[in-house]
C-alpha cells in the first residue's frame, strides 16, 4: 500500500539520501528568498505589490515564491532559465546548427545546455536592468519612493545581485536534477508556489472564524478543489497508445525483432507551457497601466478584467493557440516516423514514412484538443468562482498545474528507484503508469 511505500523509501540509502539532499537544497532557496537586495524600501514595495495584484508581476512573484514582492536576491526567480530553454527550443526548428546539435545525444544536448545557461545570464542582466529603471520610477499608493537612493549605483548594484542569484537558483536546481530526485527547476517552482500555501490556508481559517465565509462554503470548496486535483492526475497520466510492430530480422541462428511495443502520447503534449504565456500576454495591458496610467490602457485593461467574458474567451483561445504551437515545435511525426522505420518498426496498417508520420500527427492533433479543452477548463474554473461566487482561497489554474505535475512527476523517480532494487512501490500493483 501507499504507507508501506513510503516506508520502504528510507531503506534505500542511495534514494534515502537523494531525497534528503535535494530538502537541503530547497531549504537553501527558501532562505535565500528573505534576503534583500540592498537599496529599497521594503514597506513602500509591499505596499505597491498589494496594488499590481493579477499583474503580470504578481504572476512572476507567484513563480518566485514572493522573491519579487520582497526584491530579494532571488528576485528573478528562474523565469530566465525558463524563456531561455523556450527560446533555445523555438530556434531548434530554424536554425540548423542547434537542430544537428539535438540529434547528437548526449553531446548535443550538453551543448544545448550551455547555450541555455548563457541565454539565462543574459536575459537575467536584461530583466534586471529594466526592473532597477522601472523601480527608481515606481512608488507606493502613499507616495513613498521605492528606491533610497536612486543612481547608477544602485543599477549596477541590482543588475550584479539578481544576476548572481537567478545563476545560483540555476545551479541549485541542475544539482538537484544531477544529485537529488526529480527535476530541480520544476521543484523549486514547486516550492516557490507551495510556499503561499500555509498563509492562505491561516486566511481561509480566519474568514470561517469571523463569519465571513460559511462552513458549507468551505466544505463545497475543499470538495471542489479534491476534485480537480483527481482531474488533473487523471489527465496527466493519460495516454493515446499507438501500437508498434517490430519485423523480425534473422542474423546467423538467431531472431531478432518481431515483439509488439506502443507508442505513447501524453494528452497533455504542451505541459504548463501554454496557461503561463496566456496569462503573460493576458497580463500585460494591467502591467503596463500600474507603470504608466495611460487613459487608453485602462480602458482595454477594464475590457479584458478575470471575471469577464472577453477575457475569458481570449484566454481559451491563447490556451488552444499554445497548445498547438508548442507541441508542433517539441514533437515531430516525421523523426518518429524516420526513426520507427530504420529500426524497422512501423504501425499495423499504416505504411512506413510519410504515411506513418501523417497517421501520428493526425492523432496527435486530435488529443491536443481534448488536451487543450482540460487545460482551459482547469484554469478558467478558478478564476470564474472568485469573481462569480467571491470564493476568497485561490489555489488553481497554472498553480495547481505545476504542483500537481511536478508531484507526479517526483514520485515517479522514487517509484523507479524502489522497483528497481525489488521493493514495494507506493501503488499494491507497481509503478503509476499512464491510462490508455
């Protein structure tokens, strides 16, 4: 059963001491979080953050796990990394050289890290720059300067601190991949969104406390939340099998081939990808009204507020838009198909190369759909019992994506550990598999 399973993790030392090294490290970035970058009044900050609410930078200090609010040292987070990685795999499909470089294995993709680790620093000066110049600008809602002392100093000075800190939560996150278990970027997103968990669980408690929000409500609200939480499980193990047939091959005395294999597509192809750049762009015009308070863009920023229906519609479509985009650009019907047919496999049915490639991306454009409409349904859902039903505890949408995912994910490895030194996984019948 489940318990046994977690029991059984700490009889393995390797898996034992993984789990443990990789808390170290999460720990490490959570102490990191508190610490300031020099230069700002941290009051006057606070007091502009609880203004930019539903902003794109709410959405980045979300991701950061409140490094952004508080300008820490972590303050960019490991955004950088991440557009870095999106950009390196968007130029994959235009620029030749990095295309070789995927194709080469190992090499390749060390290669293609690096690439991605200079992208990072780069994007980080960039992002910094531009926060030192928006900050010397910015004030709170009283009036009080965010900066003490603005200057070029204090440019270079911030510039230098988020750099240093994006690049160290870069390391922290490829030691955790290297040496700990699960993927170090996504559990320290993981941890940064968990973070906000305990303080809205006090405010949801308070509201039932002081009668302002009703135990019924809160009860249907835990059941709702329980149910998506199934949804999103269900969803992301979700699978369209396609049946692969080997041809049997005769070297001397021996056969070879011949066995009955699957290939699986993941219904949800594009992850969290598309939900973070809907909200991105949907966030922007909010954005740039808290920075300049220009008539023409409070009024679009009015016209497209969660709650309404233009806003809504449009989200649902950048969802679709992205998830079709970013699977077209990370998965490729006719590699597959290339590579099915030099090891000589192919689809019953179906026509080794170009038809094989056509069959995949047939059924895989019909899986991204009901993908897509998961997706949307998962982020919208939230946003629609706040503004409807004034529900005060938000931990939905993009949010409750990646925790899930990232959990699923983390549990996998250790899975995978223990079943492959003969112990009992968390699951009486083995390891979590995809459904069909």
């Amino acid at each position: 059963m489940i318990t046994g399973g977690f029991q059984n993790i700490f009889k393995i030392p390797e898996l034992k001491k993984r789990i443990l090294y990789t808390l170290a490290l999460l720990i490490v970035y959570r102490i990191g979080v508190h610490v300031p970058t020099p230069g700002i009044d941290s009051q006057a900050l606070a007091d502009f953050f609880a203004r930019a609410q539903g902003t794109l930078l709410g959405l980045f200090d979300m991701f950061s796990g409140g490094a952004l609010e508080r300008l820490s040292v972590f303050a960019l987070g490991i955004m950088p990394y991440i557009s870095a990685s999106i950009i390196l795999q968007l130029l994959t499909v235009v620029v030749p050289h990095l295309e070789r470089l995927k194709k080469e294995g190992e090499q390749g993709r060390k290669k293609i890290t690096q690439y991605t680790r200079y992208g990072t620093i780069v994007l980080s000066i960039i992002q910094g720059f531009g926060i030192s110049i928006g900050l010397e600008n910015m004030s709170a809602p009283g009036g009080a300067p965010i900066v003490i002392y603005p200057g070029w100093g204090f440019r270079v000075m911030t510039v230098i601190t988020l750099t240093a800190g994006t690049a160290f939560i870069m390391w922290l996150g490829e030691q955790i991949t290297e040496r700990g278990i699960g993927n170090g970027i996504s559990l320290i997103i993981f941890a940064g969104i968990v973070a906000g968990l305990p303080t809205a669980t006090a405010n949801t408690f308070r509201l039932v406390s002081t009668g302002e929000m009703g135990i019924f409500l809160m009860l249907i609200l835990v059941i709702f939340m329980i149910g998506v939480v199934g949804v999103i499980i269900f969803m992301e193990t979700a699978q369209r099998r396609i049946p692969i047939q080997y041809a049997k091959r005769v070297v001397g005395r021996r056969v070879y081939g011949g066995q009955s294999t699957h290939l699986p597509l993941k219904i949800n192809t594009a992850g969290v990808i598309p939900p973070i750049f809907a909200s991105s762009i949907m966030m922007f015009p909010a954005t740039l009204e808290s920075l300049f308070h220009v008539e023409w863009i409070k009024n679009i920023v009015a016209a497209i507020r969660p709650g309404n229906p233009v806003y809504e519609l449009a989200y649902v479509a950048l969802i679709f838009f992205f998830c079709y985009f970013y699977t077209a650009v990370t998965f490729n019907p006719v590699d597959v198909a290339d590579n099915l047919k030099k090891h000589g496999g192919y689809i019953p049915g179906i026509r080794p190369g170009k038809r094989t490639a056509d069959y995949i991306d047939r059924v895989l454009t019909r899986i991204t759909l009901g993908g897509a409409f998961y997706i949307s349904t998962v982020c919208v859902l939230p946003s629609i019992l706040i503004t409807k039903f004034n529900v005060p505890f938000y931990f939905g949408g993009t949010a409750l994506l990646i925790v899930v995912g990232v959990a699923l994910d983390t549990v996998a490895q250790m899975e995978t550990h223990m079943l492959s030194r003969h112990y009992e996984g968390f699951l009486k019948k083995g390891a979590i598999r995809g459904r069909r």
